[in-house]
C-alpha cells in the first residue's frame, strides 16, 4: 500500500503503470512471475499452480508461511 498508493476507490489488486493504477490481472501477475521466477533460478509456475485463495485463506488463519509454501 505504502509503495504503489492505491486509490481507495480503486480495485483490490492493482499495480502503477505510470501515473494511473491498472487492475491487476491474472495474466499480467503471471508474466510478472515467470520474470521473477527465471530471475531468481527458478522454473517458471503455471497459473493453474497459483492457489492464490486457499493459500491466503490459510495465511488469514494462522497457518504459518512456511507450511503453506510447502503444501
């Protein structure tokens, strides 16, 4: 939050592409994995790999991160 400055009217999910605020969208946020991914040594992830739900589900429980990155 502190980083991009979202607007509060704006969507949950959203990155800074200049000076507006896009909605960030699963296409762009796996184009944006696999570069990060490949730039850390790591093989790129499928987006039916990505259990972005479940996982913060978890997280929003108290499960800790550590056994989520491993399930």
């Amino acid at each position: 939050m502190a980083l991009n400055k979202p607007p509060l009217t704006g969507p949950l999910f959203a990155y800074k592409d200049g000076p507006q605020h896009k909605p960030l969208t699963k296409t762009t946020f796996l184009k944006l994995l696999k570069v990060k991914a490949r730039a850390a040594g790591y093989n790129s992830v499928q987006g039916h790999g990505i259990r972005i739900g479940a996982t913060l589900e978890y997280l929003l429980r108290g499960i800790p991160f550590k056994v989520m990155k491993t399930k």
